[in-house]
C-alpha cells in the first residue's frame, strides 16, 4: 500500500482534479478576508495552501498565481501594493526549488526543509514594509514565519486526505 | 521513467529562474510606484471592485450575528442607550446655550473689529466601519461607503470626540482613512490655553500623536488640550485632537518634541462623520509616501521603543 512518502511527485500530481485545487485555495482566500489576521503572529494559511499546490501540482499552480493572490490580499490589507505578492512569489519560487528533494520526505520534515523558505521570503518582506514606513514593526512577524511552518504538516495532511481516500480504496479493490 | 521526466523537463514553460525575476521585478516597480505616485491607483480600485463582492460575503455572518444579538437584546440596549442620551443630551443643552451666547458675542466682536465671515456649516456623511485591515506599519480603518456617497481623498473623519483621522483612498463602494496617529497624517493644531499654533502628525509609538518642528522655549506643557487650527483649510477648526502627555525639550538643537494622546476613540464605535471639505486643488492633498519617509528621518530624535 503506498505510504505518503513513498508517493513521488508525478504521481501525486495527476490525482489531483483542477476544481479540488482551485476549490481549496479560494476557500482560503475567502477565509484570509475575515479579521482573524489581526493577530501579527496569525499563520499564513493562504500562503501555506498556495504553496502545497506549487509542490504537489506545480503546472497549473506557480508563482503567477501566487503572485496574484498576493496582490488581492495587499489591495485587501490596504498595504504597499506587491509586498505580499512578493512574499508569496519568493515562497513559491524556493518551494519549487526544491520540489523533488521536499517530497521525498514525510510531513514533519517537509516543514523543516520548508522553514528557511517561509521565514526568509517574510523576512524579505518585513525588511521592505519597514524601508517603506522607516520604522520596525517588532519580531512578531517572526511568529507568524515559525506558526505558518508549524501548520505545514497538518495543512498537507488535510489537503492530503482525498487523495489518501482514493489511494486506500485503490488498494482495497485489487 | 526517466525519459518521462525529460519530456515534461521541456514541455514546461519559462523557466523558473526566468518568472522569479520578472515577477519580482514587477512587484518591486509596483511597490515603488504605489510608493511614490499614486499611478497604481486604478489596479487597486479594479482590485478592490472585484475583491468587495467577497468581503461583504465573508462578513456578512459576522452581520448576520450582530443583527440577531440586536434583535434578541433589543430592549435592554435600547433602554441603555436611551439613558446615555438623556444624560448627553442635558450637559449638551448647557453647552449649546453657552455656544450660542459667545456666537453672537464673537460675531458682534468680528464685526466691531472689522474681520471677515468665517465658514459655514459643512456637508457631511455618516459611514460605518466595514473592517480594519491588518497591517504592522499603518494603522487605517476602511468604511462602507466610497466615491458614490461623496467621499473623496484628504477628507476628514471625525467622532463624538474628535478628529479620528483622514480619508486616503476611495472606491466606488469604500473608502481607506488613515488614523490621525498613522505618519502619513499631519494636522495643523491649536493649543487651547494659549493659542499657540503647531502641527501634530502620527507617532511611530503606537496610538499616540506626535507635536514636532517647536522650539524648545514654546509654551507648551502637560496637560494642554490640543484642538485643530482651521489653517490649511481641511480640518475645520475647534476639533478636539488631542491632550499633550509629555513635552521633550532638547536645549543643545534648539528644538522639543511632544507627546498626545487622541481625544478620539474609533476602537469603540462603529459610526464615524466624514466631513465633505472641498479637497483636490493641490494644496490640501495628503503628502505621498516620498515626503512621509523623508519626514519620518529627519524627524526621528529618538525612536527607541
């Protein structure tokens, strides 16, 4: 029976239906709109959604639609237009970067490997908002690097979980 | 397999590398022109067009909710709030008497010392907050209402207590102010006691309002009410701002810096007043973010948090 990290990247990438990966991550984004982001140390979870689907399906989700959603949340924020497009672009781009050697590993470690990426495409960001204001805005953007990363594992699992299903059934039926 | 995986090697679009750089590269033009001019308006608005049918749709539970708690608690707010009014109304029917006499005392004064009409009673529109964007650098509210109600940029927002802040975008259907402690506002102030005329701007400490470019032998100290001015034609003048908190005076510059805290409370209502002032002849435009950062420079003295 295949385990989770057994999967390769190419088999895992066709099982996925386009409306199940689009479902998925405007469901987030619609849930990122709410005020629960006030909070300065709140994980990412548009980010982490979006960047599971960069890995898992890397031709119909990249670093445009990254981009994008990026641009709807700092429009959203009322922030400096393209800075969370950054932060999402920079994710994106080093996730995919090491796609084929992230995959290859269960989910705990996947979030390791993914930590420098998460905490050095926010740094990136935070350096840039607090160019823009000439202040620092504190290290609670530290948190919410770490509490994103932290999340990896369960947010994999659960968008995981379908393919989980299909596969069981799979093997259940030869 | 393997050739498997060569095939879709080159049936992939640009490369990566290729798309981080031009993606990255408009996102930085992006943020230098949001920056600096305000060109990236109409992507935003084109966003936020699209983006307002969402943002209703998420917070409309949280409407829902409220609507219900009213509905179901009716009788004991209204019954609370009817109080409050009553006890407002009585200290303010003492206070319009008194207005009313030093109106026309001050009108009769005017006249003998041959001074011109000041300004007449202006528009307004009364806005709900739709929600607070988080942000770690700004601090702005976004309203219900936008360019369609007659709000346009550089108005400002006032409360029952006082100035709130200064509307800096709008769209159609909603409008962004600035709080009067967030840098990008500067408000030309007045103290009560003596008249002395200054300018406050937000502080890079949070919630508070920051009184700079005084000399250090200004008559200013702790305790002073700080009310706007009605120089520069934007903010009409008698609205509470703040109240002084403490005055650093630096004898070797030559300069002093002072602290306020805001007379308003926008943390605790949900209505604000726009007041419809007549904006867009150049002079009474917010300042770009350009001139916000040089500012924020040369007027740092001590900044440690």
């Amino acid at each position: 029976m295949p385990m989770a990290h057994d999967v390769g990247p190419e088999s895992v990438e066709t099982t996925s239906g386009v409306g199940y990966v689009w479902a998925t991550m405007l469901l987030v984004w619609v849930l990122s709109l709410l005020p629960w982001r006030v909070w300065h140390a709140a994980p990412e979870l548009l980010l982490l959604v979006i960047t599971f689907w960069s890995l898992h399906d890397s031709r119909r989700v990249g670093m445009l639609v990254a981009f994008l959603f990026g641009l709807t949340l700092d429009v959203h924020d009322v922030g400096p237009l393209g800075l969370q497009a950054l932060m999402f672009v920079l994710t994106v781009y080093g996730a995919q970067a090491m796609q084929r050697r992230v995959l290859r590993f269960d989910l705990l470690q996947q979030s390791i490997h993914l930590l420098p990426v998460f905490v050095g495409a926010k740094l990136v960001t935070v350096l840039i908002g607090s160019f823009l204001v000439s202040a620092w805005p504190g290290w609670s953007w530290l948190f919410s690097a770490l509490l994103t990363t932290a999340c990896w594992p369960l947010v994999s699992w659960l968008l995981l979980l379908p393919q989980h299903r299909l596969d069981d059934a799979e093997g259940g039926s030869t | 397999m393997q050739r498997h995986v060569t095939l879709r090697l080159f049936r992939r679009g640009p490369a990566a590398e290729v798309t981080l750089t031009l993606l990255v590269l408009l996102a930085i033009v992006l943020l230098f022109t949001d920056a600096t001019w305000t060109k990236t308006n109409p992507v935003r608005q084109a966003i936020a067009t699209t983006l307002y049918p969402f943002q209703r749709a998420v917070l409309f539970p949280r409407d829902m909710l409220k609507m219900a708690n009213e509905w179901v608690n009716a009788a004991a707010l209204i019954k609370s709030e009817n109080e409050a009014l009553q006890r407002q109304r009585i200290t303010l029917a003492q206070v319009s008497t008194n207005a009313a006499l030093l109106s026309a005392e001050n009108t009769q004064l005017r006249r003998l010392l041959g001074v011109l009409e000041t300004a007449v009673d202006r528009p307004t529109v009364v806005v709900e907050v739709l929600y607070e964007p988080v942000n770690a650098f700004t601090r702005r509210i976004v309203f219900n209402k936008g360019s369609r109600a007659g709000i346009a940029q550089g108005m400002p927002v006032i409360d029952e207590s006082g100035v709130v802040g200064q509307i800096t975008r709008v769209t159609p259907m909603s409008s962004e102010a600035a709080m009067l402690t967030d840098e990008i506002v500067s408000i030309p102030v007045q103290v009560l006691r003596n008249g002395l005329r200054l300018i406050a701007f937000g502080s890079s400490a949070p919630g508070k309002v920051e009184v700079r470019y005084f000399s250090s032998d200004a008559d200013i100290r702790e305790g002073d009410q700080l009310v706007t001015s009605g120089v520069g034609g934007v903010f009409p003048a008698g609205l509470a701002v703040g109240r002084v908190d403490h005055v650093e005076r630096n004898p070797a510059s030559g300069f002093a810096r002072a602290e306020a805290q805001p007379a308003s409370h926008p943390e605790r209502h949900r209505h604000f007043l726009v007041l419809q002032v007549p904006t867009g002849d150049g002079l009474t435009s917010l300042p770009s973010a350009a001139t916000i950062s040089s500012t924020g420079l040369a007027g740092a003295t001590d900044k440690t948090k």
